[in-house]
C-alpha cells in the first residue's frame, strides 16, 4: 500500500478562484511537482476538509472532478489515488486550454505596468519547477 500522502494545500480567501478550483489546482501543482507520486493515497474527503476548514461537499466535487479528469483513480472501499500520468487532453483541447489560460494570464498582469521580460522571467522561473516533469 502507498503511503498517505500529506497534502500542503492552502486555501487563500482573496483569491479569485472558487476553492474548488483550489484545491484542484493546488493538487495538480503537486502532482506536476512530482511531490505527489502515481499510486500515492490522498486524505478522505472528511480529512482534506477538516484540515483546510471547507465544507466536505466542496472537497468531495474537488475529487470528483480531478477524477473525472483522470488525475485520481478512486478505489472501492480503498480511497482515492495519484494515476499514472497519461496525456489526459487531446492535442487541441490542451491547445484551446493554453491559449485561455495565457488570455486570462495577460489580461491580469497587463495593468502591473512590468516591462514584458519581468513578467517571462517570473513564469520562466515558476515553470522551472516543473520542467524535470515534462516540457511538451
């Protein structure tokens, strides 16, 4: 059995995103890290919430999502799991995606009135921590 894995996760009231999309992100991020590992067991519902003081319900349609999406593998009586990595997008889903994700990112940072090699230079280096993961 694989280890429970502790999940350094935390919710920011200021953010934008509803904390569903939180706590998905945020799991994400660590599986991308590599912090996470295929097969690693995730807190039940009632423990994730209770340590992020959210409703049970948010957490549980976190999980439900990021298992539809096919980032956990739900295992009957077991709990949920880290899948293994497959490309889980196709090709122009995830190009749809990238191209949202640097619309909405431009539209955000724009009015900061940072010189352009600023801003590249942060998302150069806050993608570094993901590059030994995959690049394409």
């Amino acid at each position: 059995m694989h280890r429970r894995a502790p999940l350094m996760l935390q919710i920011v009231t200021g953010d934008p995103r509803p904390i569903i999309r939180q706590i998905g992100d945020g799991i994400k991020r660590l599986v991308a890290g590599g912090e996470l590992q295929p097969g690693d067991a995730l807190p039940s519902v009632r423990g994730l919430a209770q340590q992020l003081s959210v409703n049970p319900n948010t957490v549980a349609k976190a999980y439900a999502e990021l298992t539809a999406e096919g980032w956990l593998l739900s295992r009957a009586g077991l709990g949920l799991f880290v899948a293994e990595q497959r490309q889980r997008l196709s090709d122009a889903e995830r190009e749809r995606r990238l191209t949202d994700a640097v619309d909405r990112f431009v539209g955000d940072v724009i009015g900061l009135d940072y010189p352009s090699d600023t801003i590249l230079d942060r998302v150069a280096g806050e993608l570094s921590h993901y590059s030994s993961k995959k690049t394409a």
